[in-house]
C-alpha cells in the first residue's frame, strides 16, 4: 500500500523487538492493561537517544546560540548547526541555508503565508487548497485570502480519499499563486502524487508548499526531486522533541521575501532609523530558538535513519495492510480512506456508535487512539461523519498490538451494538 521502494529484507520480528526497547514510555500499564499506543500520527513516542540528548544539552552544554565567545556558546551552537545539517542531509536540500527552524508544522506553514503569500498575492488571486488538508494547512490560507482579497479554492476528493487530479489541472490558472497540498493526509493516510503536481502547478506560475507534517516519519523526502518550493514538518511526529520543526525553502525566493518575527539573530545591523535583515536561514530565526529540541531532534533523524525507510516502510505498510484487513470483517466497522498509496493512518467509523465513545472503551482496554475529526473538519463534512477512530501506526508497532486493537474494536461492537 505504501510508496515502491526497493525491495528490502522482511522485517524480523527481533528488530521490532529491538526498537521497542529503545522506548521507555512504551512500556507502561494503563488502566491495568499494557500500553498500546497507536496515537503516533499525533506524535509519536521518542526514543532515549532523544531524551538522553535533551538532558546532556542541558546538563552539559546550555548556553545561547550564535552570540557568545565562551565554550558552551560555541558547542550549543555547533550541535544547533549539525542538527540542521542532518535535517538538510534528511531532506535533500542543496542548502542549509534552505533550512529554517521553526516551532513546528504550523508555525512553517503560517510563515510562509505571512511573509511569502503577503508579498506574492493580489486581489484576485487564487490560493488551491485540497478537501482532505489538516486545519493547520486551511486557515492560514484562509486568513491570507481575506487579507489580500484573494480567493481559496479547493481541489476534490473522491470517496476512498484521493485527490481528483483531472479537477486539479482544471483549478490551476494563471491566477493561481500558491498551492498548499498535504503529502500524506492525517485522517485518510492517502499519499499525494505532489511531483506531478508540482510540475502542473510550476507551469502555470504558482509555487508549491508542502505540508510535510505526516510524511516526515513514514516517507523519504527529496526536495530536489519534488522540486517544491516550500515543505513544512514537526520534529514530534518523527520521533523528535516537541515544540521545533522544519520550514525548508529554495533559496532565491527565500531571500526576496520580507522577514516574518523581527528580533535578535534576524538582523545584519540596526539602527534607531533603519534595520538591513541578515541573510536566510537567520533571517526568519528571529530571538532564541528551541535549542535543546533542535539539538536532541538530531537523535531522532538518526534513529529513522538507523532503521532506513526501506525496513520503515516494510513493517508499516505489512501492519497496515493486517490491520485493514482484521478491521474490515468485524460488523459494523467501515473503513475510512482506502486509496492504495498510503501511510500506515486508519481510519474507522463503528456504524450506531459514536467516535467517543469507542475511543474511551478502547483507552480502558490500554488502547490509544485518535479519537473525533482529526483537525480535518471540511474533510468530515465532505465525507458526512462527525468523526473517526484513527489507529495510526510507528515503527515501534507490532501485529500483537493490532490484534490488540482488533480483538478490543470485536468485543465493543459485540456488547454494544
Ligand atoms: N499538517 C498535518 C497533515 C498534520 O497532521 C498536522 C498535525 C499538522 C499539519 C500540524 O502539525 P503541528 O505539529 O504543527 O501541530 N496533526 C495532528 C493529528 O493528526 N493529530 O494531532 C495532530
């Protein structure tokens, strides 16, 4: 179901065992039952490289980054600065000066907005969206169009939860600006053809932002290869710290566009009179940054890269595969987001019983999922539900967990519908 990837080894189940181990959290009794965590899609649990990464900055190295002349300045900044290297190598950005930090997916997306969507648009424009986007990638689209009287538009969805590509070619126009589109849906799972759709968009003069935030922990990113303008993700969906994220930019339009936060660190020289900007990245960096996250966050780009996407994408996508299968023979379930092209996010309603309530029975059998419409409420709307259960699986899952879930989702259905 995911991405083709070059065939790799099956996955064993002592290397699950392996990584497992690596999470301490994970191993924990909730309501007396052990732990079964299924909630990665809204963040995912972290590895102790990245919580002994966090207490070693702290312990060791605290110091402000970029400004001071002492030993501990020039090792926090210098961890800071590797951390961007990694996220750089992590993407294949050509630059790492391409590479903003950011607190998260949101703050990335509302960056560009701000900066590069208040510069590019003007009345009449048009903003494209698609129907399946988390609210983080909507409402800064919506907030900028009012602002500059310009116009969203929205790219359709069909029933399993695939973009209309023949729809999208019909939206782009030359009024067409920006076209912010998710790489791998939160609620559906679906994986976007955004290389495709980037050509299209290019060719009509638009540039691209991508929403990275599910892909990040599931998919290789190869900016270059998508040749998108922007890309947007958090740290915490992929194993990272919360509170730092990526906004990765091409260069030449990053240093056109104005600067977003002013502040220290954003600057090349200010007067009471005037202020010149330095160059990108520091530019959009305004104050201090979250560095003991950027600094751990690198621990967590190794350990994904430890495993490889190959292996990654194997586990994930022979889980999801079981788990859509379990899940689809049990009455009353229905399936929410079965496009072939997916990420390991499934989606399920229980015909009679509302989202809620399953969520809490699960919780009580230690179970964690996602429960309600996912910050996706046009998505809802269009698919004619208030909310999902969403199972969302890592690289920590395993097939007893869901066997877990599904012997769990039986038994609910069995005594209350
Ligand atoms: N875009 C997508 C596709 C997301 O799934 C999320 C968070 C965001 C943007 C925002 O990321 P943040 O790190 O800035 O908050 N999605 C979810 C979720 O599915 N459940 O909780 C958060």
């Amino acid at each position: 179901m995911i991405h083709p990837l070059p065939p790799s080894a099956p996955v064993q189940n002592e290397d699950i065992q392996a990584i497992r181990a690596q999470f301490p959290t994970l191993h924990q009794t909730v309501h007396g039952k052990p732990l079964i965590y299924l909630d990665s899609a809204a963040t995912a649990q972290k590895p102790q490289a990245v919580l002994d990464a966090l207490a070693h900055y702290y312990q060791q190295d605290n110091a402000n980054v970029h400004r001071g002349a002492h030993a501990l300045a020039g090792r926090a900044t210098a961890a800071l600065e590797a951390t961007r290297e990694c996220v750089r190598q992590f993407i294949h950005a050509a630059d790492g000066a391409e590479v903003i930090f950011t607190a998260g997916a949101t703050a990335s997306i509302n960056l560009v907005a701000a900066t590069y969507g208040q510069a590019a648009l003007q009345p009449g424009d048009e903003v494209l969206i698609s129907h399946m986007e988390h609210h983080a990638n909507i409402v800064p689209w919506q907030m900028l169009c009012q602002a500059k009287g310009a116009q969203l538009k929205v790219i359709p969805i069909n029933e399993r939860g695939e973009l209309l590509l023949a729809a999208f070619s019909e939206l782009l126009t030359s009024r067409t600006k920006i076209v912010a589109i998710s790489y791998a849906s939160n609620t559906l799972g679906t994986i976007n053809p955004i290389k495709e759709m980037v050509k299209q968009a290019h060719a009509q003069g638009a540039v691209v932002v991508v929403d990275a935030a599910q892909a990040a922990a599931h998919l290789p990113i190869n900016v270059q290869e998508l040749d998108c303008d922007f890309l947007a993700f958090s740290a915490h969906k992929a194993y990272g710290p919360t509170g730092v994220g990526v906004l990765y930019g091409k260069k030449t339009l990053l240093e056109a566009m104005p600067p977003y936060q002013g502040g220290g660190e954003m600057i090349r020289e200010v007067t009471l009179a005037h202020t010149t900007y330095n160059s990108p990245p520091y530019k959009f960096e305004a104050g201090t940054p979250n560095i003991a996250g950027i600094v751990a966050w690198r621990a967590a780009l190794d350990f994904i890269t430890a495993i490889g996407f190959p292996k990654l994408q194997a586990h994930e996508d022979a889980l999801l595969t079981y788990a859509a299968d379990l899940l689809q023979r049990i009455p009353n379930v229905r399936l929410i987001g079965t496009a072939p092209n997916k990420i390991s996010v499934l989606s399920f309603v229980v015909e009679g019983m509302h989202h809620l309530d399953v969520g809490m029975l699960l919780d009580a059998h230690g179970i964690a999922v996602r429960t309600g419409h996912s910050c996706t409420q046009p998505l809802m709307d269009f698919l004619g539900i208030e909310g999902v259960i969403r199972a969302s699986l890592a690289a920590y899952n395993t097939k007893e967990d869901v066997d877990r879930l599904a012997e769990a989702v039986e038994k609910i259905v069995k005594t209350h519908c």
